[in-house]
C-alpha cells in the first residue's frame, strides 16, 4: 500500500528524502516541494523571516509557502543584493558552510579613496579582536578611487565595513552581487526574486558533492 515517488515500496527500512512523496493507500503523508529562490534584496529590509519593525524578505516573495524558507547567509538592512532562500537545507549548507571558503563578491563604494594601503591589508588579511581571528585573504578590484570589487571568504558580523573601518573609511554603499557558484540576475529589481534554475541548482549541487 505504501508509495514512494508513485513506485511501490516494500522495504520498512527504505532512505526517504525530505522532498519524496510518499503515499499509503489514498491518504498523503509527506508532498513537500523542494524551493529555491534567488531575491535581489533592496535597502531598508531586513533578511529575516519575521520581524516586529521592519519588512523582511519572506514579506517580499508574498507566497504562502515563503514561510518555510530559511536563508542562505544574510544582508544587513542597508545592504543590497544577492540573497538566496530556500527550504533545502543541503542546498543553503553548501553556499554557506565556512570549510568550503566560498567567494563572496560586493561592489562597495566608500567616502575615501580605497588605497593600495587598503588593497594590500585587504589582501593578506585582516586582525578582529573580537573574534581573536585573522580574515581569509580578500580579492581586491578597483573600479575608481572610492569604488571596488571586493571578494571575501567568510561572513563575519558587517565584516566589509568593519575592514574599511580600520582605515577611518566608511562604506556608503554595499551590494552583493556573487554568492559562491551562483550571480545576482541583472533583469531582477529591487525587491524582485525568481526560482534558482536547473543550471544554478547543479552548481549548488557540484559543491556538495565536492565537499563529500
């Protein structure tokens, strides 16, 4: 009586995964959908599934399955850009699980000019006190004197500003626009998010694998 993706199972001690259908008889017991989104996070929300203050993201994708997403890494409220949600647990793990040191990359405009000072430091690491650890060794790409292309290895608490800071600059804008395999889609706005296609989910798969 009992059916595992429509094929009958006679096995008691049969593996089923979170997202298998499974079924006795006529009566469904288990039909979760596997969901993995990328949103283009705008300024001025926050990557949270709930809050008493402010709009979160999971308010921005408006769909009564939203609430079981669980975020892939966040972005504080005055961030923007790539954020990726999904109720796949192994999927959000891969991009963010601190063995695998996956890049992060964010445009990051400042109200000083990023020096070869900066890109030097930046570049061989950087001392938190507080965490009692050195940053990964960071990618630097000048855009213009007060512009960059940052690429960073963890995602320690504001730890692009928190880098600038060291040198008395201040980050005015930050936007992320990589995430480990995965690239914020250009035609997505502001407060906009699509499904991760075929393509996106077989990089993330590609990960896992490799860290297995």
């Amino acid at each position: 009586m009992v059916r595992v993706n429509g094929v009958v199972c006679p096995e008691g001690a049969f593996q089923v995964g979170p997202f298998d259908r499974v079924e006795c008889g006529s009566e469904v017991l288990q039909a979760r959908v596997a969901r993995s989104l990328m949103l283009h996070k705008p300024l001025g929300v926050v990557s949270a599934t709930s809050d008493l203050e402010h709009r979160t993201v999971v308010d921005l994708i408006g769909e009564p399955w939203a609430t079981e997403l669980h975020l892939a890494g966040r972005l504080d409220r005055f961030t923007s850009g790539l954020l990726i949600l999904s109720n796949d647990s192994s999927l959000t793990e891969a991009l963010t699980e601190p063995g695998r040191k996956l890049g992060k990359r964010y445009r990051v405009t400042c109200d000083g000019d990023v020096t070869p000072e900066i890109v030097v430091a930046f570049e061989k690491g950087i001392w938190f006190a507080k965490e009692q650890v050195a940053t990964q060794p960071a990618q630097v790409e000048l855009l213009s004197g007060r512009q960059c292309l940052l690429t960073i290895y963890e995602g320690k608490h504001h730890q692009v500003k928190r880098m600038f800071a060291r040198f008395d600059v201040k980050v005015t804008a930050l936007h992320r626009e990589t995430m480990g395999p995965l690239s914020l889609d250009p035609a997505l706005q502001p407060g906009e998010w699509r499904m991760l296609t075929a393509d996106e989910l077989q990089l993330c798969s590609f990960h896992r694998a490799e860290k297995a």
